[in-house]
C-alpha cells in the first residue's frame, strides 16, 4: 500500500492548480450593506452597488423575496465567483458586471 501523495504531471492538481475562473466578471468581494444593497467588486478592479431593496419587497419576488428577511440577507457569501445566499439564492456575475460597468448601481 503506497503511504505518500505523488502529484504526478497528469494529476489533477498539477492540470489545474487552481480551480477559480478566471473571468474578468468574477466577484471577488461582497459586503452586505443596509436596505438591501450589496457592495460588490470583481476580479478586473470593478465594484458597485446591487440594490434589491425593491425586488425583495416586490409581489414578483419569486424566490427572492426570502431575502426580504434580514438575517437572510446578511448572510451572502461568495459561491464560485457569483453572489450567493443560502436556499440556492444567486445572482449572475456576467450580468451583474455588466449592469454595475453601465451604471455603477444595478437596481433590480
């Protein structure tokens, strides 16, 4: 029995060292901010503002009117490069990129 790691060429460690995109749209930092904005910035050097105050609060929420909770909302992380809340809650980072790199605050 082999008692030794042996990160061979053909690995897949040695293939792929590291396993984050690498897409100039890929969040890098997220702070929850009040009344249901997020501070955002990517991996190009961008940042801005999501507002979902009025989402959350909208009768066509769907799903996301979980986030009107709070507690919930607070708790967004970074989940391979997009913002993400419990719940299976996301929002895309291209189109997020895209609307903060037009307007500086995607209201949504």
């Amino acid at each position: 029995m082999r008692t030794e790691s042996n990160a061979g060429k053909n690995s897949p460690t040695a293939l792929a060292p590291e396993a984050a995109p690498e897409s100039p749209w890929r969040v890098t930092e997220v702070t929850a901010l009040s009344a249901f904005r997020l501070r955002v910035a990517f991996a190009d050097g961008l940042t801005g503002t999501v507002d979902l105050s009025a989402m959350v609060r909208s009768p066509n929420a769907g799903v996301f009117a979980a986030l009107a909770n709070p507690s919930l909302f607070a708790k967004v992380t970074l989940e391979y490069g997009s913002v993400a809340w419990p719940g299976d809650l996301d929002l895309a980072p291209d189109a997020t990129h895209d609307a903060i790199q037009e307007h500086a605050v995607w209201s949504l």
